[in-house]
C-alpha cells in the first residue's frame, strides 16, 4: 500500500504561517521556493481567490458593525 503525505488544508496554513515575516509577509527563500513552482496562471488564480476572501470578509465585517450600530438605535445608509 502507497503512503501518502496527508497533506490537509491546516498542515498548509501552519507551514505557510511557519514562513511568514512579523508584518505577514512571506519570507524570500520560502517565497523564492514555494512560488516558483507555480505557473503564473496559477498564481494569478490564488491572488484572484485571495482578495475574493478578503473582500468576503469585509463584506461580513460590515454586516457586524452595521447589525450593531442598528442595535444601538442608529439607522445605518450605504452612501
């Protein structure tokens, strides 16, 4: 029977967090090592998957505060 590497999700997460820099960045050599092996197709796809998080984030960050403003008695409008 083939061993596999069970790579999950969250081993990756960890691994990546292991090469991040103090401000969140990735550091050069893991960068340099990891991202090369990426088309730039595929790295164009993961940017794209990214800021559809961030933005997804964002958007339920709003829905919180605008949720508690309305609790507070505040009538909240989208300019």
């Amino acid at each position: 029977m083939a061993q596999t590497d069970n790579l999950t999700p969250g081993k990756l997460v960890t691994k990546i967090r292991e090469n991040q820099n103090k401000n969140g960045t990735i550091k050069a050599l893991f960068a340099n090592q990891f991202l090369a092996k990426f088309t730039l197709k595929e790295l164009e796809g993961i940017v794209k998957s990214c800021e559809k998080e961030i933005e997804k984030r964002e958007d339920q960050k709003v829905d919180e505060l605008t949720k508690f403003l309305e609790q507070k008695g505040y009538e909240v409008k989208k300019k």
